[in-house]
C-alpha cells in the first residue's frame, strides 16, 4: 500500500528545477583532486532535494561516494559486480549512491558535471579501510531507496507523544533494512571500519573518555560536511590564483538581474558609501572617549566609602 501511493510521490519529489547557467564549482578540477573513498556532496535541485535542505538546514541535499575507476578497485570479484550495473566505458570516474526512484547504484561522476558540489575527504583513512569501505558500498548496490526514511526524518521534528504510536519514527529499529538512502549507506560503510562521523563523546568517572557511533538512519549529508573527520575540499568556477587579486573577479559588466535575482543579490555598484563607515567610525571614537573608564568616579556621584573620611 505504502509502495502504491509513493510512486507518483516520488516521480513528483524527483522533478528538476533548471540547473544554472554557470556551476559554482570547477567540475575539471574537482575530478583532478578525487581519491577513492572521498565524499561528493552535492546541491541538489529536486522537490525531494528541497524537502531535505528543509529537514536539515543545510544546502547539501545528496551525497555520493567516490570509488575511483573498476580498474582501481584491484579486487576481481568486486569489479565483476560493478561492471553487471554499469556499463558504460571502464576509465570513467565511478561514484555509489542511494536515489530517490531507483535505488542504490554506481553511475559516472560526469552526471554531477553542471552541479554545485564539494569533496568530503576522511582524514588519514587507512588504504586498508578504504577498501573495506568500497567494499561494503559495493554490498550495497541494487538496494531500494528507502522513501519512508524521508518522511521519517520528517517526523522525528515533531514532538513524538502528538503522534499515534503506528506513525511514529521507524529510525530506531536496531535491523538492518533491507532499503537505505544515500547518507545512510555512505555512513554505515564508514561505520564498517570505525571511520567517525559525528560521534557522541562521554567521560567515565576515571576521566576515560568513550566514543559511541551516531545512529547511520540519522545521518545526513550535511553531517559529512561539519564533520571534524572530514577535510572539505572546494574548488570555485570562477576562480582567483594565489598571485592574483580578488578584486579583479568580473564584477563589472553590462548583464542585469532577473525581478527574482534582484532578490537574492545585488549589483556590483550598490557598495556601502565608504563616508558613512568613516563617520560610524569617527561617532563610535568620540563615544569611547566620553565613556567612564571603569573605577573612575562619575561627575555627582559620592564615592561609597567617601562617608568613612
């Protein structure tokens, strides 16, 4: 039943906003950097992105792992498993991720081309473990999306006593489900090894301390990006060298906002009047001055032990 109503629910949620005209990030030098094992997050522009930049109040919406080219995988057996879902030509770069609508798969990176994305690194991961990890996301593949997952995290914003118990949150179920999502699958791959994300940190009474895994169900892909584990490595379309000044970014020139734009930026002559910062700043000078200075008497006041004189 629930499988039955999801269905137009999820080729609604799945509808693509226009992508932008220009990315905000350098897709060719984004590739260059990737290492196996790297996270690629990514600003989705789907309703279902949008429900999720809602839920989590950040603006990375999906998340994707890296696993290189099959001929970096080495092992024979997972290189068979990934060429039976893809088959497209063995030098692209391979990503493993959980989609709304089609479950988890394996698909080239260049699908993110035009995508506003970052790179989510884990700080000194053990090429052992990376293995591990690749592995266990390979596992993975052909999965089912788990639609309710969303709604769940959905839920757990509510308060839970308002709610019938049947509706409550299925994201403390301890087994293993047989769907996932995206952040979910990337998270629990790390988790095979150990790898922290977002842990809870305790101290015992004898001042040792304890990490304790967060639950992957509740895993986002924004967690991947506060993470203290995780390098973020970011590269802009429209760039600066270390040898060139910023200001000579193409701020000037004859294109003009949409009535929509208008409301989100602002041209490039509408700067703050520099006149009107110096006379903040001279106001706020003389206001310093004329301030008490801390212990000292205030013009009409008695000192209070000016009585025992």
């Amino acid at each position: 039943m629930f499988d039955f109503i999801a269905r137009p629910l999820v080729n609604w949620l799945n509808t693509e906003r226009t992508s932008r005209t220009f990315p905000l990030s350098d897709y060719e030098r984004i590739c260059y950097e990737l290492k196996p094992c790297d996270i690629v997050l990514i600003e989705g522009r789907s309703r279902v992105s949008d429900v999720i930049r809602w839920i989590t109040q950040s603006p990375w919406t999906h998340a994707a792992l890296y696993i290189g080219r099959i001929h970096d995988l080495e092992d024979d057996d997972l290189i068979q498993i990934v060429k039976n879902h893809y088959d497209g030509d063995a030098g692209d770069r391979l990503v493993i991720e959980s989609i709304l609508g089609q479950g988890t798969l394996v698909q080239n990176l260049q699908a993110y081309e035009n995508e506003h994305i970052r790179i989510c690194r884990p700080s000194r991961l053990t090429l052992k473990d990376s293995k591990l990890v690749k592995r266990y996301a390979i596992s993975r593949l052909g999965v089912d999306y788990d639609v309710r997952q969303i709604f769940d995290l959905a839920r757990f914003l509510l308060p839970w006593f308002i709610l019938p118990r049947r509706w409550r949150s299925t994201l403390f179920e301890s087994s293993r489900s047989a769907r996932t999502v995206c952040s979910t699958m990337i998270a629990e791959a790390f988790a095979y090894v150990q790898f922290p994300i977002l842990p809870l940190v305790k101290q015992s009474d004898d001042d040792n301390m304890q990490l304790f895994r967060r639950n992957p169900k509740l895993c986002t892909p924004s967690d991947f990006d506060y993470s203290p584990y995780f390098e973020i490595i970011k590269y802009p379309f429209v760039d600066f060298r270390h040898d060139q000044d910023y200001h000579m970014l193409p701020w000037d020139g004859e294109s003009e906002l949409s009535e929509e734009e208008n409301k989100l930026y602002i041209d490039a002559d509408n700067l703050p009047d520099s006149r009107e910062i110096e006379e903040s700043i001279t106001e706020a000078i003389e206001k310093s001055k004329s301030a008490p200075v801390e212990g000292e008497l205030i013009p009409g006041n008695k000192n209070e032990d000016s009585g025992n004189v």
